[in-house]
C-alpha cells in the first residue's frame, strides 16, 4: 500500500524535475525546443530512452507534448514484446517564463498485460478512469514545485495461472487524490518535499481455484476510506541527481572512476529525515473461514538519512479488532488481540562514519563488496555509536487481556543492557479461559504454565494491575530484582 501512495508523487517529481525543463526556453514552443527537453530526458534514463521511441517531445503550439510509448519501456527493460499493450501517455508541458513550466494530464492510457511468471502466466488489465495530473515548477517560487492528482477510480483486473491453481483478482479503489510540494530546505541545503493523499474505497476480491478440480475459495477485502502523509526534509535531490546521470553515462566503466566518489560524497547525507503516516478505516475481510473486522490501522515510518546521529521510528496502531468465525470455537474470540498500540525507536551515531568508510575503501568502489578490514571499522563505528531502542509506552488487548509495555535498551562501549516494565489486567481471566480450553489443546496447556510461573514472578501495582519489571546486563537478567536462571 506504501508504495502505490508513493508512486504518484515520485511521478509527479519526476515528470517535472528541473533537470527535465532546465532549457529557459518561452512560447511558441519549436523543434528546437523538443530536442533540448528530449535531451533532458536521456541524461536521466539514457539515450535510449529517446533514440528507441520511448520518449519523445512534439512542439504544439504554446505547448511540448510529451509521450511516453509504455509498450517499447518494458522491452527496453528487458520484458517480452506484447507482454503490455496500451496507447501512449502523454502530457502537455507549457512554457511560463523565467525557467518555469506548467504541466498537464487529462487521462491514462489501459494497460492490457499478458506475461509468463516464473511457473506459469499472467494476463489482465488495469485502468485509471477519471485521471488529472496538474503540476507547477517554477524556480523563483518558495514552493517551486506543486502538484495535484485526482484519480476517479482506478480498476485491475488479473489472472494468474499455472500448473497447480488459477487465482483470479478484482480490485477496485476509488476517489483517490494527492498533491506534492516541493520547497529549499531552510538551511539552503537540499529541498524539503511534502505530499498529501487519501482515497475514498478500495475492495478487493480474489478467487482460486485448485487444477484439482476442487471447489474455489474467495478472498475479500474492502476499506472504507484511506489518508496519508509523507514528509522529506533536507532531500539532497541536486547532487543524487548529479549521481544518476554520471551512472547513466558511465555505467559501463570498470572500475568505477574516482570521480564519481566526489558526487556520491557530496550527496550525503541523503536526506535529514523521512516520515511517512498513514490510515486506513473500516476495514473488512471475508473468507471461507468467516469475516475480520478493524476500526483502523494507522502506521507511522521515520527515518534519518546518514546523518549523526541517526534515527528510525516504526509505529503501528490497530483498534476495534473483531473475528466472527463459525469454524472457530466459542473461546477464539476472547483471546483475539481487539487493539494494539506500538512504536519503537531506534538512535545511534556512526552512520555517517560508516558511509565515509565504505566510500573509502578499494574494494567497495571496485566492486561494491565491502573488504573484511572495512567491515570491522563499519562495525566499529555502529557499535561505539552508543545505539539505543527506544520502546514507547504501548498497550496490547484483549476481551479478557490488558497488557501495557514500555521500555529501552542499549550498547554502550559494546555493553548490552536495558529495562522493559510490563503490567497486566485480566491475568487471572485469561488463566481460567486456558484452563477451561488445556484438556482439548496441549499449546493451551503449555500456555497456561507459562503464565501462571509468570504471575509468581509478578509484583502488585496500581488498581490490581500485576507488573515485571524486567532488567538485563552483562548477560544476566532479573524480574522484580529476583535472577531469572539462564543457560549459559
């Protein structure tokens, strides 16, 4: 799901980016003009790209047309003629003076697609029905970038066959938008990009069929509605471009030539931070075995470029979990998490240092394989960094189960210790619910004398709750101050 929110911005970003429109060029459009912007194009994704037909720039008026011819992409990409069918996408890039442009899209070719899979093949289509692509770029802007995509509904149609099953796919979502800014980072290094998206549906329905001739199975998902953001500071966009093109035009050197070590330096540390958060509602599932249910899950990603020092962030939330099975028995239900909250966080220096010491060595630049010697300063740097997992304060439930959890740990001068805190309600329910279940299930049973021996470990807490305090250094652990026997 990530990606497909990602990808219209990354389109959008690339469709407009200033190595594309560099030429200050003004209305009307000329041949001229088309060649320069052709040009702009094969810096990025080589010559080929033009002399092959995949791309190509047609002065219209006022305008430049811009066609892509996706069948010739994927042959040049290495895919089987006629593995895709579909008309030319194109979009219209006007001239506005003073380096900017403006660019539109009103609609999207269907894909029709017919290619082999590694046990058998796949065919099917795919369409944007309702698609507008708006976008801005102008150099003397704050926002010098600005982009707009709204997509009616998009539909995919597949399926896969092969000697053991047929899988037939039917996915639709729908009301999707999206919009992209770009602007110079305060610091004046590097451009800050931020995006915005949601849709309004998504169902998906996928049948299987054995080639046994058994009964097919149907899978079916739906969501009632999505939202999401994504933030990229300090994106060091000039110099990764500078990167790509020396690749693209040097490629096929070996070795590497030193220069290119300078631009790959130059482009640390990447980006400063990265942070995507996303959510998704009323979400469905039916299948053969019943339906599952969620008010929402909600995700969050952050993560730091090669900077000093380094951080990342993974995040989940999940509420309003529900299972309604008639295969199951009556007792699933009430051990069924109904809601989870977690994030973890992650910092240490290094990274950076890392990154110098890899571009440092002869072997990395050779062949892209590190040598034993940098390796160990690689792991050096990581581990006298003082790495540290930040546990946040989190909570785990069920009908009969409260847990919460929060907690760290960390490396220090290569020693690993830290201190995670668990309380818990409902232990004594959760026992009894095990006990209940122990006669016709032997997990159950070893489940029951887990938690029971933990509950002898536990110390009481506020409002009944039952708490551990678990602590560990130098190889050795502790609950509640009391050893736990380790082998050793």
């Amino acid at each position: 799901m990530r990606i497909r929110r990602l990808l219209p911005a990354l389109l959008v970003t690339a469709a407009t980016s200033p190595g594309c429109l560099s030429p200050a060029l003004a209305a009307p459009a000329t041949t001229d003009g088309a060649r320069q912007l052709e040009q702009g194009y094969a810096d990025y994704l080589t010559r080929a790209v033009v002399d092959k037909g995949v791309v190509s720039v047609t002065p219209d008026g006022d305008d430049y047309v811009v066609a892509w011819d996706l069948e010739k992409g994927i042959v040049l990409l290495g895919a089987d003629p006629g593995a895709l069918k579909a008309a030319r996408f194109s979009y219209r890039l006007t001239p506005t003076g003073d380096g900017a442009w403006r660019l539109a899209a009103d609609g999207f070719p269907t894909l029709s697609i017919d290619a082999p899979t590694d046990a058998g093949r796949m065919t099917g289509t795919f369409e944007l029905r309702g698609f507008g692509l708006q976008g801005a770029y102008d150099p003397a802007q704050t926002d010098f970038l600005r982009a707009k995509l709204g997509v009616d509904v998009a539909q995919a149609k597949f399926k896969v066959v092969d000697a053991q099953q047929t899988a037939d796919t039917d996915a639709a979502e729908t009301g999707i938008s999206g919009e992209t800014r770009a602007k110079s980072a305060a610091d004046g290094a590097g451009v800050d990009v931020a995006s915005v998206h949601s849709i309004a549906s998504l169902t998906e329905t996928i049948v299987g069929a054995a080639a046994d001739g058994s009964s097919p199975t149907a899978l079916t998902y739906s969501i009632g509605g999505g939202v999401g953001e994504a933030t990229l500071t300090g994106l060091r966009a000039k110099e990764i471009a500078e990167c790509w093109k020396y690749v693209v035009a040097h490629g096929d050197e070996a070795p590497i030539p030193h220069e290119f070590d300078d631009k790959l330096r130059a482009a640390l540390p990447l980006w400063t931070n990265l942070k995507v958060a996303g959510k998704l509602s009323d979400i469905v599932m039916k299948a053969p075995f019943g339906e599952a249910k969620a008010k929402s899950v909600a995700e969050t990603i952050g993560l730091s470029g090669l900077t000093a020092p380094a951080t990342a962030e993974f995040g989940v939330q999940v509420d309003g979990v529900t299972i309604d099975s008639s295969q199951a028995p009556p007792w699933a239900a009430k051990l069924t998490p109904a809601s989870l909250n977690f994030d973890l966080k992650f910092s240490g220096g290094g990274f950076d240092r890392a990154a110098q010491i890899a571009l440092d060595d002869p072997s990395f630049a050779a062949s892209g394989d590190l040598s034993p010697e940098a390796q160990d300063k690689i792991d050096a740097a990581l581990f006298g960094g003082d790495p540290k997992l930040t546990l946040a304060p989190g909570r785990l439930s069920t009908p009969t189960l409260d847990l919460t959890y929060e907690g760290e740990a960390s490396a220090v001068a290569g020693d690993p210790r830290g201190r995670l805190v668990v309380s818990a309600d409902g232990l004594d329910k959760t026992l009894a619910l095990m006990q209940e279940i122990a006669g016709a299930d032997p997990e159950a049973e070893a489940a029951m004398l887990s938690l029971t021996y933990a509950k002898g470990l536990a110390k009481p807490g506020p409002d009944g709750r039952l708490i551990w305090t678990i602590e560990f250094a130098g190889g050795d652990v502790t609950v509640n101050g009391s050893p736990l026997p380790m082998e050793k």
